[in-house]
C-alpha cells in the first residue's frame, strides 16, 4: 500500500491537479491563508479519491471472486488491450 501511494504521490497527472486546478477555487482575501487553503482542498481530493477507490476494489473483488469464468475473461482482455496499445504506440513511432 506504501508503494502504491508513493507512485500514486508522484505521478505528474496527480500534481497538475494540485497546481492547475486547485489554486481556482482559493481566495487570498479569505481569513486562512492560501496554503492552507490548496491544503484542505487537496486533503478532501485525495479522501474523495481513497473512498472512490476503495469503493471500486471491493466492488471488483466482490463481483470477480462470485465469478471466475468473468475474471479470467478479464484478464485476457486486459492483457490483449495492452498488447494491441503497446503494438500501436510502436508502430506510431517507427511511422513518426
């Protein structure tokens, strides 16, 4: 879990939120200042964030475990997605 939150912590898209979305909904003329402010406001994502997640892992625990057939069949067509993404970014590059 430890792992999963540092790469989750460092991931670009997760700190553009911070920096290019959050410093919107901030005002300097409030009483706090706007440190604290971008500090709430990323503290209430990153909890709305733990919630939803959670939410969807126990969902998709839950619903894989009653079905293995549905799971197996899952992990074929994540796998084979994967391969057919990989197979295009290569072939866009050799293309560029």
């Amino acid at each position: 879990m430890v792992k999963g939150v540092g790469v989750s912590g460092l991931n670009p898209k997760g700190l553009l939120i911070f920096v290019a979305l959050l410093p919107q909904f901030t005002n300097p003329q409030w009483r706090w200042p706007v440190a604290g402010q971008i500090g709430v406001l990323g503290l209430t994502f990153t909890l709305t964030c733990a919630v939803f997640y959670l939410c969807l892992g126990r969902l998709a625990r839950t619903v894989l475990h009653a079905r293995p057939a549905a799971a197996r069949a899952l992990s074929r067509f994540s796998g084979a997605a994967m391969v057919v993404i990989g197979g295009t970014l290569v072939a866009e590059r050799l293309t560029s």
